[in-house]
C-alpha cells in the first residue's frame, strides 16, 4: 500500500473530514503509540498504519483488504 492508496482508504472508510481528525489523534498502541500521521512520517509502511487503525477502530475484515487501491487502468 502507498500513503496516497493510505489516504485514499482513510476517506472511503471513515470519510472525509472525520478520517483527517482521527489519523492525527487516535494514538495507535501498535505502531509505538503513535498517531497514523506521526507513524507514516517516521517511515512505518502505510500498510501496517492502516492495519492498526483499522484494529483500533474496529473495522471488519472484509472492509480492509483492497481499501485504497486505485481503479486498474483500462487498455
């Protein structure tokens, strides 16, 4: 996952303005206790930030796989 599928999964899940104030202050015990945005600017792979987010918020599993990914390029 790229940060920009990251913030692409943020705003389909949680939605707009609430995914940008959650990333910035729900402090994720499984990433060193750090918010989302402080784990993806010390370099933590935005996979395992989104993964922890979504274990912190309670998101089933058929919702985490593919958020994010953008549409495949049509030939």
């Amino acid at each position: 996952m790229r940060v920009s599928e990251f913030w692409t999964a943020v705003a389909d899940e949680f939605g707009e303005p609430y995914g940008r104030v959650l990333v910035s202050d729900q402090v994720l015990d499984s990433v060193g206790s750090l918010t989302a945005t402080q784990a993806l600017s010390r370099g933590v792979p935005a996979r395992q930030v989104w993964t922890a987010l979504c274990d912190a918020m309670d998101v089933p599993q058929e919702r985490r796989y593919g958020v994010g990914q953008r549409e495949p390029k049509k030939l």
